[in-house]
C-alpha cells in the first residue's frame, strides 16, 4: 500500500496542504480500495464519514429526481477528493456517487483528517477552495439548464470530456458515457440525447466507434447554439 506522504496525486488536492507528519498519520489508517465500473460508491442519504482519494478513474454524482430520472451533477476524476463535504458537515449525502470505469481509491476516515482541518489552516482554506468551486459549478449548471439549448449543452459537455480526460489511441474520448448519462448530464431525456448526436454525426462534428464517440470538429462543437 502506497504512502500519502510519498504520492503525487495529492498535489491535485487539498491534501497537498497538510504536513508530513499528518500526511504519514492518514497514511497509516486510510484503506486503498479497487472500485469496479458501475459499483455505487455511496447513495443519497448514506453517511459518507470520510473522504475518498481518488488515484484512478471517474465516477459521477448524481440526484434522483421526483419523477424517477437521474441528474448528473458533477464528475470527479483522478487526484479529486470525494466527499470532502462529509467532513464539513454532519448531513448525509444528498448525491450518488457511481464508478464511470474502473477505480482505484484511498478512503480516508472523517474521524482522523478533522483535526487537521481545526489545527492547519492552509488545508482548511484549501477545503474552502474546492467548496467554492463546486458552489460556483452548481451555480452554471443552474444558469445553463434555463438559458442555453439542449444542442449547446451537449456540444458543451462533450467538449468538456474531451479537454478534461482525453482520448484514446483511435482518438476516442476515453470516459464512455451511455447515451442516458449523456441525458442526464445536459436534463434532457434519453431520445433527445440521442437525436442531437445523431445531428451531431451528421453535421459532421462528431463520428461514433461501436458506443464510443470521436470528436471530427472541435471548433464546429464550440460553435453550436
């Protein structure tokens, strides 16, 4: 097993802020777990009590809406930390966290990182940090659900992907998202999803491998309204 001490991941997070010596503590009481694609991390309501390290793979947080459809509400993707509100605040989840592929994860135990959010206050602020940015993700999505159209959020979302987790070798992007994560993503239903992509494809901004998708014309998707 790993040493927090001795891993890059955590200078792609807050944790990059605390010190050795709380570093080699974590270290000796976090468990490293293999998450399996499609395996719920946590569902809404579940006491989280701690936070997840994330050294490989995606997973998405979701809602469950009233009329049964899934609301993508975020990725988290490698060098994140999942969960970090557990350790703000005594409520359970209100999200479902879901593997996108295949994860490897260190969970680390609320009970032994809250002290050094009271005694370090460069990883508190940066806790803060990454609070703020998730306000300020939430606070777009709003904005874009009621002001841009469905084909400008999906060219938005797949630009997104894109540019934040890569292509493979055949140029593919590298997270496979089902056509309904697509619609969960953007708040739309699962045909209309489909039947922008299918435009998409047509338009020739995008080409499709089995259920794989390749971006033909990036600045074609950029300009999509």
């Amino acid at each position: 097993m790993g040493k927090c001490e001795q891993c890059i991941i955590k200078q792609f997070n807050s944790l990059k802020s605390l010190t050795k010596d709380e570093l080699m503590r974590i270290s000796n009481c976090k468990t490293s777990q293999i998450i399996k694609k499609g395996t719920v991390i946590f569902e809404e309501g579940d006491s989280v009590n701690g936070v997840y390290c994330i050294k490989d793979g995606v997973c998405k947080l979701s809602k469950l809406s009233e009329n049964g459809k899934d609301q993508i509400v975020k990725m988290v993707v490698k060098g994140q930390l999942l969960g970090q509100r557990s350790l703000i605040s005594d409520e359970t989840s209100n999200l479902q966290a879901t593997a996108l592929n295949d994860m490897e994860v260190c969970f680390i135990p609320k009970s032994e990182i809250i002290a050094d959010l009271q005694n370090n206050p460069k990883f508190s602020f940066d806790v803060l940090k990454d609070m703020a940015l998730d306000l300020k993700e939430a606070d777009d999505i709003i904005v874009n659900m009621a002001q841009k159209s469905v084909r400008k959020r999906l060219a938005e979302t797949l630009i997104h992907i894109h540019n934040s987790f890569g292509v493979n070798s055949d140029g593919t992007l590298s997270v496979l998202l089902s056509r309904e994560d697509f619609a969960n993503i953007v708040g739309t239903a699962t045909e209309s999803a489909i039947r922008v992509l299918s435009q998409f494809k047509k338009e020739g901004l995008i080409s499709t491998v089995g259920k794989h998708i390749k971006i033909e014309n990036l600045n074609g998707l950029n300009r999509v309204e």
